[in-house]
C-alpha cells in the first residue's frame, strides 16, 4: 500500500487524466454497449435450446418465444355461434399474415372450442411472431397487433396479450430506466453521505462512483465482444456498483479524517489511510470478485456473461478508490473538509455502548442471532423456482384485461406458455395422445402451411397451468416422457422446457459454486487476519445470510407478504430460477465488505491492547456508524433498483437488498462481535508453520479471556 500511494501521488496528473478519459469514453459508449446487451438465458446445448433453435430457423418464429395472444370480444349479445361470425373472428386473426413468418392457431384453422370462452363470446388465437426473444417484444408483435385491431369490425374489442405483452407493459427505452433510478440512488446516498461528514467530502465518494461506473459501462463493452451479456448488467453495474465504490470511498475517507484529526498533514494521512482502510478495500474487492468468479463453475452461459460484468464492480470500484481518491484526499480533501474541518471523529457513544452489551451478554446475543436468521431461513424450504406468474407482471393495461377476460371465460393462464413439439410423424395421431395426458387444456396442429416447413410439423400443446411456474413443468415433464421413445418426434421446445434444462443445470451444479467459495474465502480471510477460526466463521455466517436473504425473497415474493402493498404486485408463485443462485453469489462477496470492515479494526484493537472483549467495544465503536451508513447507501440503491418495470429485477433487487441489511444488523452488528467475544483468544490463532512467514514484532501479551474488559472511554 505505501508503494502504491507513492507512486500515485508521484503521477497525480497522470492518474488523474486517465481516469477522466476511461469515464469519458464510458459515457461516450454507453448507449452502444446498452443495446449490445441479451435477454436471451437459454443454455446452448440442451435439449430445449436445441429444439428451438429448429424451431426458430425452420419457421423463423416460435421456439422460446411465447406467442402473441390477440383476444376478441364481441358485443353484447352476440356470441361466436352466431352466423357467420366465427369466419369473421378468423378473418380478423388472419390479418396478422400481414407481417411475414408469422404461424397462426385458432377457432377457425383448428375448429376446437377451447380457443372459445365460456358463453361464447370471446375468443383468442395464438399467433407466433418473428424474433426468437424470450422476454421481450419485437416490432413483428407491435405490427400484428395493429394489423388485428385494424381488420376487426366497429363495436368489437380486442386486446393484445402474452406472456411477453405483460412482462413490458409500456416500450422500454434503452438507458432511460437506469439513468433514472440511479439518479434515485445517488440522491439518497447524498443525503447519507451529507450527515456523515457534515462537509463537502461528501462528494468525493459520489465522484468516485461516478468514475467507477462509466469505466466499468466502457470495459462491458469489451465483454460483450467476446460473451453475451444479459440485460441485468446494465442495473447490476449502475446502481451496485453506485453502492460499492461509495461503500470503499466511505472507508478510506473517514479514515483519512481521522488520521488527519490526530494532527497528521493531509499527504501523510493519505498514506496512513491506505496503509489500513486500502488494504481492507482490496481485501474486500478479492472476495467480492471471487463471489462472482465462482459462478464460472457452473455450466451456463448467461450467468457466466453476468459474473465477468459483476466482476467488473469490485474491481474498478477498487482500482479508482485506491489510486484517484488518494490524488483527490491529497490535494483537495483539507479545503472540502468543510464547515467541520479538523474535528476529531471519536468513537461513536451509541455503538460503544451496543458493544458493551453485547460482549456483555454475548451468549444470549448470539441466541438471538443465530434464531433470528433461522426465522428468515425456514421460507427457504418452500421455495418455487420457475418465472414470476401471469397475474402478477401487470395489474393493468390492456394486457391484463385480455388475460382476465380468459381466466373469466374459463380459459387457462396456461394457454399463454404453449409446449411445441417439432415431429416429422402423424399429426392426428400424436395430437390424440398428447391430449389425453394430464393436466393438458388442449392441443392444437393446423393443417395450415404455416404449421409445417422443412418436412416437419408443429403441434402446440396448450398446459392448464403455465410452463413457467413448477406446476406447468411437471406439465412440460409428462409431454417429454411421453414422446421420449417416438422417433418421429424431434424434440420438445417452449419456454418451459428452457428453464426446466437452465434449473438443472444450475443447481444440481450449485455445490461446485458453493465449494469455490467457501474454499478461496478462507484462504483469503486466513492470510489477511492469520487466523482458522474467523475465515470458518465468516464462511458459516455469510452462507447463512445469504440463506435468509433468499427466505425473505421467497415470503416476499413467491408468497406475496408486502410484495402488493409495495410494488402492486401479487404473489408470483415462483422466485425467477436465475435470482437465488445469483444473490447467492453477489451477496455473499458484497456481505463480506462488512465483516472485513469490522475484523480489521477489531484485529487492529486486538494488537494495540491484547484484550479481544476491548478491542470488540472499540472496533465496533469505530466502524459500526460507517457499516450502518454504507449498507442505508447500498440498501436505498437496491430500493432504486426495485423500481425498474421488470418484475423479475424487483426481485433481485429485493433479495440483494434483504441480505444487506440482514448482514450488516443481525450477523456484522450482533452476531459477528459476540462470537468474536465468545471465541477470544481462539479468534487470532494460527498453527505455528503457516503463520511464521508473517510474524512481525511482537504484540502485548493478551489478556486472558475472563479478565474484565478495559473499555475504551467515549
């Protein structure tokens, strides 16, 4: 670190300009990379992605997309049945041969009554649209709907639904969403900054943020040359990384001003701050990134294109706080360090005081804690992983009310995530033995030349309950068994059979994730604290933060507790199959700042006065108001996040956010300081081989566990 400070502060104007001109270009690029981003989370090379791929090329529709679903309401008093009114309702659907490749299922190519509501007077057709985009609309779609809508006669009502129709409501507009919310976030952390510094060094970690971001947008342009990359970057990137390069700016600074409240020059307090709080950033950095990087184990593309673009987080974050903050602490920080110039930060009166009561009763406080998590961990076992359910992604707008007018009539949400079979056989047969399965609505194969291509034939079973949720799975289950053994059948495609092939393999993978870890974090926490029993400890403590944060995104949102009352969302039903599995990841690096935050003053302490209950009361009484204040920061970025349209980034946003505030009260504040008060001397312990490379001067001799703790006074 003292390396490195010196040789920044050597080329400050060097430094400086060229993280002007990374962010500069960043911004410059921003948009372009944006638009370079997927929605696309198949896993190349299983079944179902092989199978739609065919789909998609042999009838340039279909596949994983989920079709279009235009549903006609007559007037009052007329049904279906009257004359001539089913040709005229088939009339209307067949307009959207107006946009080409277009492959159509209805009452009048099919003659099934299910396409018909109860009573008579709606129908629907499915029409599947160029584009092989699982989740979100395509131009073909906006111009089938008008097409649709222009053929039906006056007084008729029709709606656009689907499965995509309801998941974007309104058309996105690329970047205006995230610029937006993390504006919302970067307010927030203003204020917080504002009232821990109560001077213009506020903004210092708000530049730094700032820097961090639009580097990181420039390098995620250079990732997605060599990978797709999902859209969940572009969130991930602006409004995490908002919150973690003000969380290690907020460090560094504090503790530059408090070296610069024990008399130091600004230039020296520079190097005393990096010489502790810089080397708890790049600790912190390292195990965020492994927390990333592990996800590389698992077999699967889309979230490998997501750990390269996380990774891009912690490490610019770091690079720019331990290279420009220093440059910026030195020459400006003494005149921003105003109205509160040179007023010592003592130990926070309150968290001195939490302290002593935990170290004091640290048995029950650990109780408490480890109770406390089990709670929020027990909805963990009922966890439902598929995509959020119909009813859920729009309370309104004309997509929902065509899906209500269905749901009415007696048809199923299921009809909106079709299961296709590709065959080269008998249709009628095939058709007659998928219909008699369970839990199937219906099953449909036109005789119409847009139902066939290539020698092949397209049969569209229509599931009861929707193939993105575990009930429609185990749907999508039965038709693959059953056509498993039939070699006229190619495959089974769909958007069900993608996420059921994407759970697979990811979770029955997951231990490999879980082994890499737990395995590199040790080793990391045992090197920088030489210590066995705080790397196990922190190991055990985050998979069980991590755990709870899943549980409360389970009771949130699978279950529906506050999910409605605070984003007008009902229960989804399922958790969205990508998030736990990248909460997991993500939080567990980004839950680790904190505990090297706090173990790092503590061990400091430790070292200064040889008594583990007195440097407890005081590591927490130094950082537990700067824990508190960067988790409120990254908490209220997660809160901007919650605020994207897509329900499935609600989500992620809502687990990330649970398990910040988890770990930082309930494991870092509570759990954290009394078992670090329980384990005492234990806690600095390291077998005599691997630690004797590392020893350094002697320290004081510890005082024995069971002595009455010095605390410090406040």
């Amino acid at each position: 670190m003292q390396t490195l400070t010196r040789i920044v502060l050597s080329h400050r104007r060097a430094v400086a300009l060229i993280w002007l001109l990374l962010a500069v270009a960043g911004a410059a690029t921003a948009k372009t990379t944006i638009g370079r981003l997927t929605t696309n989370y198949a896993l190349a090379g299983s079944p179902g992605y092989v199978t739609n791929q065919r789909i998609a090329a042999l009838y340039d529709n279909g596949g994983a997309a989920t079709p279009t679903v235009p549903v006609i309401t007559l007037p009052a008093g007329q049904t279906i049945d009257g004359r001539g009114i089913a040709a005229e309702a088939g009339r209307v659907f067949a307009a959207g041969h107006a946009v080409p490749h277009v492959r159509i299922a209805d009452y009048a190519t099919t003659g099934d009554r299910a396409f018909v509501t109860a009573g008579g007077r709606s129908t629907f057709a499915l029409i599947f649209t160029p584009g092989n985009q699982p989740d979100t609309l395509q131009p073909a779609d906006f111009a089938v709907a008008r097409a649709v809508q222009a053929a039906a006669p006056a007084g008729w009502t029709v709606r656009m639904t689907g499965l995509r129709q309801l998941e974007n409501t309104k058309p996105a507009k690329q970047g205006t969403a995230v610029i937006a919310e993390a504006m919302i976030g970067a307010v927030g952390a203003l204020v917080v900054l504002a009232f821990v510094f109560a001077s213009f060094l506020a903004v210092l970690p708000l530049a730094v943020a700032g820097i961090s971001i639009l580097t990181a947008f420039l390098l995620l342009r250079v990732v997605t040359e060599v990978t797709d990359v999902s859209f969940i970057a572009e969130y991930l990137i602006a409004l995490v990384g908002l919150g973690v390069a003000i969380d290690y700016s907020l460090l560094m600074v504090s503790r530059w001003r408090e070296q610069r409240a024990r008399g130091q020059d600004p230039v020296s307090a520079v190097y005393a701050a990096m010489a502790s709080a810089g080397r708890s950033v790049l600790l912190s950095g390292l195990v965020v990134s492994v927390g990333l990087l592990a996800l590389i184990a698992l077999p699967v593309p889309f979230l490998h294109g997501l750990a390269y673009a996380g990774l891009l987080i912690p490490l610019v974050s770091s690079a720019v706080v331990l290279t420009l903050l220093p440059i910026l602490l030195a020459t400006a920080g003494q005149r921003l360090d105003w109205p509160r110039r040179h007023i010592a930060a003592p130990p926070s009166r309150r968290w001195s005081g939490w302290a002593r009561g935990v170290v004091r009763w640290r048995w029950a406080s650990a109780a408490v804690g480890l109770a406390t998590l089990a709670a929020l961990i027990i909805p963990l076992f009922s966890v439902q992983i598929g995509l959020p359910r119909t009813t859920s992604l729009a309370a309104s707008g004309p997509a929902r009310a065509g899906l209500d007018t269905l749901l009415a009539g007696g048809v199923p949400s299921g009809v909106l995530t079709p299961i296709e079979v590709l065959t080269t056989g008998d249709t009628r047969v095939l058709t007659a033995r998928l219909a008699a399965l369970p839990k199937v609505y219906t099953v449909v194969a036109p005789s119409s030349p847009d139902y066939r291509a290539g020698g092949t034939a397209v049969i569209s079973v229509l599931p009861a309950a929707e193939a993105n949720l575990p009930t429609g799975q185990r749907t999508v289950g039965t038709v693959r068994s059953a056509t498993a053994r039939d070699p006229a059948v190619l495959g089974v495609g769909g958007v069900g059979v993608e996420i059921i092939d994407f759970t697979a393999a990811t979770y029955g993978n997951l231990w490999k994730m879980l082994g890499l870890i737990a395995l590199v974090t040790f080793a990391l926490l045992a090197v920088a604290f030489r210590s066995l029993l705080i790397p196990v400890k922190a190991v055990a403590l985050n998979f069980a933060a991590v755990a709870a944060a899943n549980g409360v995104l389970v009771f949130v949102w699978q279950e529906g507790h506050g999910s409605d009352a605070l984003w007008r969302v009902s229960a989804t039903g399922a958790v969205t199959f990508w998030a736990p599995v990248f909460v997991f990841a993500f939080l567990f690096g980004l839950s680790m700042d904190y505990e090297v935050f706090i173990l790092s003053r503590i061990r400091e302490e430790y070292q200064a006065t040889g008594s583990t209950p007195d440097a407890v009361v005081a590591g927490l009484g130094r950082t537990g108001r700067l824990v508190s204040s960067a988790a409120l920061i990254l908490a209220l970025a997660f809160l901007a996040m919650s605020s994207a349209p897509s329900t499935a980034i609600k989500i992620l946003a809502t687990g990330l956010g649970a398990g910040i505030l988890i770990d930082a009260t309930i494991v870092r504040c509570l759990l954290v300081p009394a078992l670090v008060a329980l384990f005492g001397r234990w806690n600095w312990r390291l077998p005599a081989r691997p630690a004797r490379p590392h020893k350094r001067s002697p320290a004081r001799m510890p005082a024995p566990d069971n002595a009455s703790p010095k605390m410090p006074a406040t």
